[in-house]
C-alpha cells in the first residue's frame, strides 16, 4: 500500500490566491512526522514544513500552513498568497518511528503552477 | 538553514565506466546520509541510508555491489556508479540529517547531480 498519496498530478493557482495540496498518508504507528518540500525546475529539495502526529496545532511557517487532519489521515498544504516563484513541484513525505526516525517516504508530488 | 553541497552537478559518462558522486554537509555533522534517485517527473526513491563509520543499508530491488556508499565522516558521503550503463541515468539526489533520533529533525538534501551514461 501507498504510504503518501498526493491524488492532484498538477494544480493552476493565480497569483495572490491560496492553493491547497492534497495529502494523505497510511500507517499503523502512532508516532510519525510529516514534511512537506518543494523542488524548484533547479532540482534542490527545500523544506517547507514539519506536522508531528502528537501536535495538536496544525503547523505554520510564514505563507506555509498544514491542514492536520489526523482522524482523516490527511495533511494538506495550504500556501496562501501564492507568488509566481511558488511555481515547483511540491511533495509530502513521512517519517515513521518504526524506521528509527530515518527513513522518509515521499508522495509521487503535485507540480503547481502560479499565473499572473 | 543547513547546507548540503553535491558534485558534481551534472556529468555524461560512457557506458561501462565509473562515475563518483560526493556529498558533503557544509556547517554541520550528518551521523546519517541518504542517498536517492529520482526519474523524470516521478518522485524520490530511497536508495540507500549510510551512518558514519559503517555499511550502507540498501533498501531491497538496490544493487549494492553497483551503486556503491561510503560515509567515511561526518561531512562526506559518497555515491559511485560502477560499470554505469544507460539505465542509471538519473538524477541522483543525497540529504544528511544532524546527529539525534527525533521525528522532526529535518533532513536538508543537496543540489542533486544528473548523471547520463552513453
């Protein structure tokens, strides 16, 4: 089974609008670590945000803020004002307990792309 | 943030010839590094995790007599490609993680380098 489902292969956002991006994630252990990044058309992997499955606020960092559904199993990244260097590939990725903390799983990604 | 540096950034081989990619933590110490590949508009796939001072582990389907690791210290990992053929062309992409065992430590990835073999 999937561990990261990302379902939206590609999102069109215009400029100054928020975007959501879809993540869901599956696993059996209670602690895990959920990431988000983004890999500009340069290839580097930048790291967005972090959700720890015992937070109980959704994380935010400045226009980056993950919807933590976890009930639903699902964290979503909700980019508000988007600028037209959001443009990129954007994954989700998990870490789990049971890997000793190292292994970090990626989604096959959602590429978004931010118009005038 | 943490930097982590690749070279090179690109390089075109020959088929049958080896090809080493480094990975170096640039202002902290990696205990861990990971190696990925990633085909064209496909996702990362782990490779490999290396610790300092000891043998990679490969994830299965991962030859490791062909995609040799070695993290010789806390700055440096290294990838080579031995015998490289077509079908390793890729880009390849290595992260290191500080020392500590906690679920949001961050893993900081490198520029990645674009192998193509001939």
């Amino acid at each position: 089974a999937q561990k990261i489902t990302q379902t939206q292969p590609g999102m069109f956002v215009q400029e100054k609008e928020a975007v959501t991006l879809d993540c869901t994630y599956d696993t059996s252990d209670p602690s895990y670590g959920l990431f988000w990044y983004k890999q500009p058309s340069s290839g580097e992997m930048i790291f967005l945000i972090y959700q720890g499955s015992y937070d109980q606020q959704n994380a935010t960092e400045g226009r980056y803020s993950l919807n933590f559904q976890k009930a639903r199993k699902s964290a979503n990244l909700v980019i508000s004002a988007s600028q037209l260097g959001d443009s990129a590939m954007y994954f989700c990725a998990m870490r789990e307990a049971n890997t000793g903390f190292q292994k970090l799983v990626f989604g096959t990604g959602t590429r978004l792309l931010v118009s005038p | 943030g943490a930097v982590v540096s690749q070279h090179p950034s690109r390089v075109i081989c020959k088929s049958g010839t080896s090809v080493k990619i480094e990975c170096r933590s640039l202002d902290f110490q990696a205990t861990t590094m990971f190696w990925y590949r990633q085909f064209p508009k496909q996702s990362l796939m782990l490779m490999a995790t290396s610790n300092e001072g000891s043998k990679a582990t490969y994830e299965q389907g991962v030859e490791k007599d062909k995609f040799l690791i070695n993290h010789a210290s806390l700055t440096l990992s290294t990838l080579t490609v031995t015998s490289a053929h077509p079908e390793d062309s890729s880009f390849y992409i290595c992260s290191a993680k500080e020392t500590g065992t906690a679920l949001e430590d961050t893993q900081y990835f490198g520029p990645g380098t674009r192998l193509t073999v001939l």
